[in-house]
C-alpha cells in the first residue's frame, strides 16, 4: 500500500466514503429546523423581509443608490445589491461592521444584504437601513462641510 496520498484530480478528490460524524451534526440540527419551519414559510418570509428591505432602500437612501437586484421576487433570492452613487463602499462598510451589521462587499462600490429569515426579523432590516442611512449621511455632511 501507497503511504502518501494522492487525490484524484477534480471534483473526485474531494469525495468522501463517510463523513465525519461531528461535521455531520450540525447539519442534522439545520435540516431539522428547515422541516419544522417548512421550506414554503421560509421562502414567504424571505419574500417579505426582501421586499421590506427593498421599500426602506428606496424611501431611505434611493437617491444615493442604483438598485442592481430586480425588483421581481421571482428573480431574486433574499439578497439585494446597490450600488453607491457616491458614498465611498470602504467608509460606509467600515461604518456598517462598528454597528454590528454584517453585509458583503464588492469593489469598486457595490454592497450586498441579505436578510436570513430564519433569524432576522423586520426590525433588524430597518436598523440596517438605519444604519446605512448614518453613513452615507455622515460623508454626505463631510463633504459639503
């Protein structure tokens, strides 16, 4: 027998006969609060947190930002991309993570949301708003100071 191993090359290398059974708990714990909440609920809250997201986007902050997600639910997961007109992507970020809220980044000037409806609620996507709100108004305001 070979003592060194040598995977195959490819998605094959990355297979496993068994998988180890302390990374396979927490998968039986997500799939067990996935069934009991039901995949149709979490889809219908999804939906509505999206949406909510988008309205407080555009009411808020809709002139300092280009929506890049479409509008349709049917086109769009629970996440949702702009693109900041003005506000620099690293200060509004920056700003962002030192109030808690966790987002994702793509340069040069896009940010991505996404509400997880298994633990947001509507309250926690009006604080994100809020707070995106905050930055762009702070370098608003520095700028024209």
């Amino acid at each position: 027998m070979n003592e060194t191993f040598v995977p195959q090359p490819g998605a094959y290398g990355f297979q496993l006969s068994n998988p180890p059974v302390l990374a396979s708990v927490p998968i039986v714990s997500s799939l067990e609060l996935f069934e009991e909440a039901g995949i149709a609920n979490i889809r219908r809250k999804s939906e509505k947190l999206t949406a909510y997201l988008e309205t407080l986007l555009l009411k808020f902050v809709g002139s300092e930002i280009d929506m890049l997600t479409p509008s349709n639910p049917e086109e769009r997961g629970n996440q949702i991309s702009i693109q900041l007109k003005k506000a620099k992507l690293q200060k509004v970020h920056s700003y962002l993570e030192s109030e808690g809220v966790v987002c994702d980044t793509r340069e040069p000037d896009v940010l991505r949301i996404s509400p997880v409806p298994l633990y947001s609620t509507f309250h926690d996507v009006f604080s994100v708003v809020k707070c995106l709100y905050d930055a762009i108004q702070k370098q608003v305001s520095s700028v024209t100071e």
